[in-house]
C-alpha cells in the first residue's frame, strides 16, 4: 500500500518535471550585455548598419526584423535616421542552430526493473537574434542583445511576426540599461 502510494506520487513528480521541462524549452531566451559606464540618455537617435555578411536574411525577413526593433526603439523616444549623423549604429545578426532533442514519456515504476517508457528524437531548429548597438563617436560596441527561440517551419506568417516582435519587445525591455542612466 505504501509502495504504491509512493509510486503514484513518483508517477506524478516525473510527469510534473517533464511538463516544466517542456515549457522551458518553448520559451524565448533572452540575454544582454552593456559596456560600463555609458551614458545611454545621450542617445536620441540611431541609424541601421550592415553587420558583414554573415547571418544575411532574405529582404522580407529583414524588413521584419528592423520593423519589431524600430517600434521598441520609438516607444522609448529614439529616432530612426536613414543617414549620418547618429548617436547609435545598430546592426542584428541571426542564426539557425539545429538541435536533437529526447521526446521521452510512459509510466516511471518502482517494482521489479522499472516501468514502461517511450522515448522518440526529433530535430529542433532554435533561432537566435542578435542586436548590437555601436556609439559611432567613440567607436564601440555599447550594448548587446541576443535572442533565442525554437522556430515552428510551420508557422503562419502572422505568428512569426508575432514571435519576431515578442522578441524585440523581451530584448529590448530593459533598454537602455537603468545603472546606465
């Protein structure tokens, strides 16, 4: 009796920690970095560079990405420019990496070798952006965002637009950094 109220309750702990498992695995990762010590509240307007040619994207693509970073970058007072001068240069990079991932499920047991469990692969494309922001006056990077996010092949082109502009409004919350001000 007591062995198998422990057996549910452990039935239930595994199900419970692959479910946790699985929604971080959807959720967007998101990480940034600022040089110390800039003075970000001098900076009201920016221009877009190129940032070489690696990680080029299709025309479409890029459009969309410039469109969900411009809103955030406006709704914080920032002007866009087409030419010099700027206080910022901002390029993006992105990349696809392709990973393998477990798909594990079944009934953990406690008696006798274990219980019953399934497991399939399955490859998993993650998608990650990421924004620089250079001072073109002294010459160097200032601030870095990147974004990452499993990609659905799938998708509608309206829910990738909304991933893309999820993305900008995560990568750029807390821009420009508060210590910075």
């Amino acid at each position: 009796m007591m062995r198998t109220r422990f057996a549910r309750l452990a039935s239930r702990i595994g199900a419970a920690a692959l479910f946790a498992v699985s929604l971080t695995c959807l959720a967007q990762s998101i990480n940034t970095n600022y040089m110390p010590g800039t003075d970000f509240s001098k900076y009201h307007t920016y221009r877009w560079v190129s940032v070489g040619e690696h990680g080029a994207v299709d025309p479409i693509l890029d459009q969309q990405i410039k469109q969900a970073v411009d809103k955030q970058l406006q709704a914080k007072s920032l002007v866009k420019k087409d030419e010099d001068p700027a206080d910022l240069y901002i390029g993006y990079q992105v990349g696809v990496q392709q990973e393998h991932e477990l798909n594990a499920y079944g009934s953990p047991g406690w008696r006798f070798g274990g219980g019953m469990a399934n497991a399939t692969t399955s490859t998993v494309d993650n998608g990650t952006l990421v924004l620089d922001m250079y001072d073109p006056a002294m010459k160097q990077l200032v601030w870095r965002g990147g974004a990452t996010e499993t990609i659905d092949k799938n998708s509608s082109e309206e829910k990738k637009q909304k991933q893309l502009d999820k993305a900008a409004t995560k990568l750029l919350k807390n821009f420009p950094p508060k210590a910075a001000k």
